[in-house]
C-alpha cells in the first residue's frame, strides 16, 4: 500500500501520471519526495505550534531507553 501512496505523491507532485512515475521514477526521486514532504510536515506543526518548533512525539519507553543509554 505504501508504494502506491508513494507513486501517487510522486504523481501529484510532478503532474504526471502513475504509469509514467512507475516508467520513469527511481529510488532517487522516493528519496527527495520524502525529504520535501518531511521538510512540509516539520512547518505545518512548527505553524501550528505557534512559530516554535515542534516537540519530538516520543514515547515514555523511548524516553526510557534514551535516559538507559546516557546513564551506560
């Protein structure tokens, strides 16, 4: 499932059409979507954040584990 949202973020980014990006796309091109669209995610919240950036979403066992791994 995860590919075809790929080839469809690739499509709509560019304006092609899912059979040309499946033609013509390579890893490369997964790569730099994913790092524009990571890029968009961290300014969406950071503005909804109020112009702060945005706290990390960790979980208390990752904080867990991070505090184990400093203390090592």
């Amino acid at each position: 499932m995860l590919s075809i949202l790929q080839v469809d973020g690739l499509a709509k980014r560019y304006g092609m059409l899912p059979s040309k990006v499946i033609r013509e796309a390579d890893s490369f091109d997964l790569y730099i979507m994913d790092c524009a669209l990571t890029f968009e995610q961290y300014h969406h919240k950071k503005a909804a954040n109020g112009g702060k950036d945005p706290l990390p979403d960790y979980t208390e066992n990752e904080l867990m584990n991070m505090i184990g791994k400093i203390k090592k």
